[in-house]
C-alpha cells in the first residue's frame, strides 16, 4: 500500500511524473533516445541553448535549477544535483560518468546525527568551451572560467582556476594550459594559477 500511495503522490506532482517519464526513457540507445531525453526535460531546465545532447544513464535533481548553453554534451552516466543552481556553458562537454554536485551537508555537531543538521548550498557554474573528463567531480561552489579542462577522475574544489587551464588530480590543480595560454603575472611577480601553485 506505501508504495502505490508513493506512486500516487508521484503523479500528482509535476516533477514526478516528469521523473517518471524519464525513467522510461533514461537508457534508450542515443541515436534516437538522446533526442527523446531533451524532447521530454528541455522545457524543465531554467534554460537551454538549441542544440543539447543528453547521452544514455544521465540523472539530473533540480531540473529548474540547471542552465545550459548553445551544444552543451551531457555524457553517458553523468549525475548533476542542482539544487544551489548550475550553469554551464555553450560548447562544454561532460564526460561519461561526471558528477556535479551543488549541495552538501551540514556536519559541524559532533553529537546531532549528520543527517539531521540539514545542508548548505552553493551554485556551480563552467564556462564555454570546457572538457570535463571521465569521472571528474565538481564540488559545491566551483566556478570554472572559459576553456577550462578537467583530467579524468579529478575532484574539483573551490579555488581560483584561470582560462583555458588543465586541471588534474585529487584535489585538482593546474599542470598546464590549452595552446600554451598562460596567464599574465600577478601582481609581486606571481604566475596567477601557475602549476608549481599548491592545490
């Protein structure tokens, strides 16, 4: 009976059944299922640029609060939690498997179950133009300038990161730049985001 009565209270929702619906539809094979996927969530999202691809096992939470440019890729497996907000930009790719995450909880009394202390939030936003790898994970808060690459399995953390940086590891710092575009020296001398920085 508490399952119907879940299901019930599902569909009476507008984001249930929307929730529903992309279940059905979550693993179609993207020649045709990817169209299917944006067809049914691109009147969902805040905004969304013309062109989007939504590739097989991708899950989202807070459609409402996700914003997508112009040929945004959303890889195989990808998870996005939107509930502090999350905008990406136009040209970006997100490979198979990332997680973006904009919520987190709270766990400064030691004596109160974590579960019970609620949950912070902080939007997340990337730039044009970026490549975020495999299994990257992006933390709460992070803001991802223009041009930016994330290796493979890297944790993205809050920090300053320039444009068209490389970034790489657990936490990710920068080990490069796309075409060499190093950014100029800071003020005192300083490569601002240069690799030898610590993360």
């Amino acid at each position: 009976m508490t399952i119907l009565r879940r299901f019930w209270w599902d569909l009476k929702s507008r984001e249930g059944r929307v929730d529903l619906a992309y279940a059905l539809i979550r693993e179609w094979p993207d020649s045709f299922g990817s169209p299917a996927r944006v067809r049914l969530l691109r009147r969902h999202f805040a905004a969304v640029g013309p062109r989007l691809a939504i590739l097989e096992g991708a899950r989202f939470r807070n459609l409402q609060n996700i914003r997508l440019g112009d040929n945004v890729s959303i890889g195989t497996d990808c998870l996005l939690q939107a509930g502090g907000g999350l905008s990406i930009g136009d040209h970006t790719l997100l490979g198979p498997g990332c997680k973006i995450w904009t919520q987190n909880h709270v766990a400064d009394d030691p004596d109160r179950p974590i579960a019970e202390q609620g949950a912070t939030y902080a939007a997340v936003s990337i730039g044009r133009d970026c490549w975020i790898g495999a299994d990257a994970f992006i933390m709460p808060g992070v803001a991802l300038p223009d041009g930016c690459i994330v290796a493979a399995g890297s944790v993205v953390g809050i920090k300053n990161y320039p444009p068209f940086a490389i970034l790489m590891g657990n936490p990710a710092r920068v080990i490069g730049y796309r075409g060499g575009r190093r950014p100029a020296a800071a003020p005192g001398g300083d490569q601002a985001g240069a690799p030898e920085d610590p993360a």
